[in-house]
C-alpha cells in the first residue's frame, strides 16, 4: 500500500525548486559579470574602472553593469559575516544624491547557509553615478524587513513591515514608508 505524500514533503520539494531557480539566476548574473569585465582596468583596490566607449556620460543600463560588478565582488564577504547565500538581488535606479543623475541601490536578501527559509541579512548596497562611473558610497542593512518603492528626489522610499501580534512569519501586516535620505557615507 502507498503511503500519501504529507503536506511537509510538498513544501520541501517546492523550496528546492524555488532554491535551484535561484541558483540558476545566480549563474546567469555571475556568467554577466564574467562577460562585463573585460570592458575595464582594474585599479589598485583591485576593482574595476569602466569606461564608455564614447568617453561620455554612461547610460544608466552601464551604471547598473558597474555598480553590480562591484557589488559582485563584495558579496563575498557579505556572505561570509551573515554564513548566508544570496536569496534576492535587484537593483533599483534613481537619484537619491540629489544631483540630477539617476545613482544605482542594490537591494540583496540572504538565506541560511545551511538551507531553510529564514531571511539571515537584508540591505542595499548605494552607489553614486558620476556621470562616467560608479561609486559606492555606502551599505545599508537595517534590523527590520523593508522593501525599495521609489528613488527619486534625493529620497529612497522604502516600505518597512513588522508583524502584529497575530501575524505569521510569512505575512507581516504593518507597513509604513519611510523616505532614506543620503548624506556623504551614513544614510539617514
């Protein structure tokens, strides 16, 4: 006789499934960086200086290529202070210096090494777009749950939730917005 498959199966399977689809995208944007570098030198910290190939202004498709190519080679050791993998990386577009020149914030989620579902670091990474080139000016990794809504105006709006007392972990009911504001390395 067969026995039926419990319902703590089914989840485990479809988080496996959802982990090997993160990997995959995981893959993907490593494989983009790969072909990406090759259009810089690199610098004495070891980080890579982009050019365009007209000398002028980047286009911000470039300044998000930039800012993730830096980014790809801190995660390393942001992975290593959390014992996390990466679980969300996205990268948001918007002038949040306040100088005209949409700047690029890369928002990462990271999981347990170990496996599981539990959200081990969260944050953006900030990086200033000075017209020909990216500079990362800060990290930022708050104690609470938040997600990027707009970035615009010298602001980055993010909406935090917290859970109400009758909340479960999946869902937390209180959101509130909060405008992020930038000034030289410490965000406020």
């Amino acid at each position: 006789m067969r026995r039926p498959i419990s319902f703590i199966t089914i989840i485990f399977l479809l988080l496996e499934l959802v982990s090997c689809k993160n990997q995959d995208k995981l893959q993907e944007t490593e494989d983009s960086i790969v072909a990406h570098s090759g259009s810089g030198d690199t610098n004495a910290n070891g980080q890579t200086d982009f050019k365009t190939s007209s000398g002028n202004q980047l286009s911000i498709k470039d300044a998000v290529k930039q800012a993730e190519a830096s980014f790809a080679q801190y995660l390393p050791k942001i992975l290593k202070s959390h014992d996390g993998v990466l679980d969300i990386q996205q990268s948001y577009t918007g002038d949040f210096t306040g100088d005209g020149i949409e700047d690029v914030a890369i928002y990462f989620s990271l999981g347990p090494a170990g496996g599981g579902n539990a959200i081990v670091g969260r944050g953006l990474a900030l990086y200033k777009n000075e017209g020909n080139k990216v500079n990362v000016i800060v990290g930022y990794e708050p104690e609470y749950l938040f997600k990027v809504d707009t970035i615009s105006d010298g602001k980055i709006i993010v909406e935090k939730m917290e859970y109400a007392e009758t909340d479960g972990r999946c869902c937390p009911s209180i959101r509130s917005k909060h405008a992020l504001t930038i000034s030289g390395n410490k965000v406020y």
